[in-house]
C-alpha cells in the first residue's frame, strides 16, 4: 500500500497586483493557483511540469509556508502517522514539524548568505531548532558536508569561493542536517551544466534512497523529469491540467497541453523532430484569463464546449487524471519511454 505524505486540496493563491500606470486604479485579483488538489506518496518523486509563469514557484512557496496560501488545505502526515494540517501550524507544533519539509531553489547563490561561511550556513538551522553542544553541531555539519560530497576542509570558506554545482550541494546540505521527510526542489538543477546537472541528480537520488526522502520536483526540462520522476503534474495557468505515472504520461498524455509540451522534448529521430507542435497564440493573461478551458484559445482540438465551461480534473484512467472534455476521445501523441531516455 502507498501512503500518503501530503494530501494538497483546493489550495488557491491570489495576488493584488497595482497597474504602474494608473496608480489610482483598484488592483487586480490575480489568481495564480486555481483549486489544485493532489495527493503525494511517500519515497515518491513528483515532477511539476508547465510553462514560466503557471504558478510553479507559487504552488511550492505556499506547501512550504514560504508564503501563505488565499485558501486550501495542506495535509501533512507526519512519521507516525499522524494527519497535521500543515498551514495552520503554531509554536511548538510548528517548531516540531515546519522542518520536515524544506525546500530548495534554482539559484543557490541569491539564497546562500554571501557573509556567512559555509559551515555556518550549514549550521545554521541546526541552531535555530535545536539545543546542541559545539562539538555536536560539528559531527553533524562534517557528515552532511561529507554525504553532500563537499570537501569539509573547505567549510570556513565563503559561498564565492565555489562552483555553482557545490553551491547546489551547500544548499542540499542545509536542506539536509533538518532531516526532512520532503524536499521541493524548485529548478534544483537547471543552471547547472549537464554534467554536473547529473552528478547533482544523483546525490538527490542516493539521499532519496538512504533517508527515503519525498519529492517534488519542479522543472522545465522534460527529459530529465521523465528520468527522475515516478509521477508528473502538468501545471496550467494556475491548474494541474494532467496528472499520471511517469510511463503513462509520456506514452499516452491525455490533454492537448501535455502533447503540445512533449512534443519538444529532443528526439533522436531526425524524422520525428518534425512533429514538433508550436502553439500558436499567446499565453493567455492570469490576470484575464479566458472563458471555459484556459487552454482553448491554443488548442487544435477545441469545440464550442471548451470555450463555454472549464473541465475538471478527473480519472481517466488508472491513476491518470486530466482536465479535458475530451481525454477519452482524442488519440494524442506521447513520446516512446525509451526514446526520450536515450535523448
Ligand atoms: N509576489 C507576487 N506578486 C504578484 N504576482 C506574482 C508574485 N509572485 C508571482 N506572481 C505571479 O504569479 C504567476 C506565477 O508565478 P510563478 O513564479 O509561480 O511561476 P513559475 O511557474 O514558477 O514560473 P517560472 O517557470 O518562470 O519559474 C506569474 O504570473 C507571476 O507573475
Ligand atoms: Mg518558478
């Protein structure tokens, strides 16, 4: 039996956002995230996938608290099993449990303090949680700059003095000496070159497999997604348009969306590069988004219905759910598993 890590239900977000011209006008509601519902296994690893600016960071700010959501729940279920409703947590539950979860980001750098020297920064939220003597606090930094492959006689150095990849391993390591039971990553690895983008892919999936860490991870980049990921949440304008296994998803999406997006993902068959699908249009205004699909107005497949009401997301086949009127009928394209892994 999988169980249950997080269970996310109808969490919405929403910014007032002022015009710059007209600074006497009232601002506009933006919703950014749009009734998103999912259920995470635990050990697993989501990837969240959608264009810039569907509300990805978003989605991961507020499961974290990094942000506070407009409404929704967030249902943690902590070791023992316990159901804790992670927003609303306070004091010393707060204390307890916020540090189950962490989460990381694209650009280490601007979220590594330049002053402070990596066994500090290291350190730090070590301090801040728990009552420890020096030498404690010493063994735990060097085995987790150790098991980050950090060199530890280079821990009173400044996050300057390394290359973007250690830089990614100083900020899993200050994720890490938490213990956390879940770890958003959000772009962990997509400033990095390719090879490092691997090495630090595979820390991830050795921690995974040591301390049975929970992922989430957001990314653009489709294939290393279908390499990492047990299951995949296709995210638009605000919504989680689709959402399946790894397998299931790639070889059979079922919204127009998710094939338009794996139609970019690089093939080794030159023949194949032609079946590209560019969507036309533009992406469509949070701010004014339009009627019914959100997708419609870039959609090959649109009727009348699709302009007129939104799809909810629904089962469409074992495990699989997708928000489109018409997941059963179409026949979309998806990419050979062993294909894009080649690729
Ligand atoms: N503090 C804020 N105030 C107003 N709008 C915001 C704020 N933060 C994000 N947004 C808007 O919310 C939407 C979603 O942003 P978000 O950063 O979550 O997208 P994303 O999917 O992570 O994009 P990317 O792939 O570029 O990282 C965007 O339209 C963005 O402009
Ligand atoms: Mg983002």
């Amino acid at each position: 039996m999988t169980k249950s890590i997080l269970d996310v239900v109808r969490l919405n977000k929403s910014f007032d956002v002022k015009s710059r011209k007209k600074l006497w006008a009232k601002p506009t509601r933006v919703q950014v995230l749009n009734d998103i519902t999912f259920q995470l296994f635990e050990g697993e690893t989501l990837s969240i996938v959608g264009e810039s600016g569907c509300g990805k960071t978003t989605l991961g700010r507020c499961i974290v608290r990094g942000m506070s959501a407009s409404s929704g729940e967030v249902n943690y279920y902590a070791s023992e099993g316990e159901r804790i409703d992670y927003l609303k947590l306070k004091g010393q539950d707060a204390k307890k449990y916020r540090k189950d979860i962490q989460m990381i980001f694209q650009d280490p750098y601007s979220s590594l303090s330049p002053r402070m020297s990596v066994y500090d920064i290291i350190a730090e939220p070590l301090i801040a949680n728990f009552k420890l003597r020096k030498s404690e606090i010493d063994d735990k930094v060097t085995e987790i700059a150790s098991q980050t492959g950090l060199n530890v006689s280079y821990l009173q150095r400044y996050p300057h003095a390394f290359s973007g990849g250690q830089r990614q391993r100083i900020a899993i390591a200050r994720a890490l000496i938490m213990q956390p039971r879940l770890i958003v990553c959000d772009e962990a690895v997509s400033a990095l070159d390719v090879s490092i983008q691997a090495q630090i892919i595979n820390l991830l999936k050795d921690l995974q497999e040591q301390y049975q860490i929970t992922y989430i991870f957001i990314s653009h980049d489709l294939s290393i997604v279908q390499n990492i990921s047990d299951r995949v949440a296709v995210m638009h304008l605000g919504r989680i348009v689709e959402l399946a296994s790894t397998e299931s998803m790639f070889s059979q999406p079922k919204h127009p969306y998710t094939e338009a997006l794996m139609s970019a993902v690089p093939q080794p068959d030159p023949e194949r590069k032609k079946d590209r699908i560019i969507l036309e249009g533009e992406v469509p205004n949070p701010a004014n988004p339009p009627s019914g699909c959100h997708f419609h107005p870039r959609c090959a497949y649109r009727t009348d219905k699709c302009v007129q009401q939104v799809p909810e997301l629904r089962e469409v086949g074992d495990g699989h759910f997708a928000a489109c009127h018409y997941a059963e009928e179409l026949n979309l394209r998806g990419v050979r598993h062993e294909e894009a892994k080649q690729a």
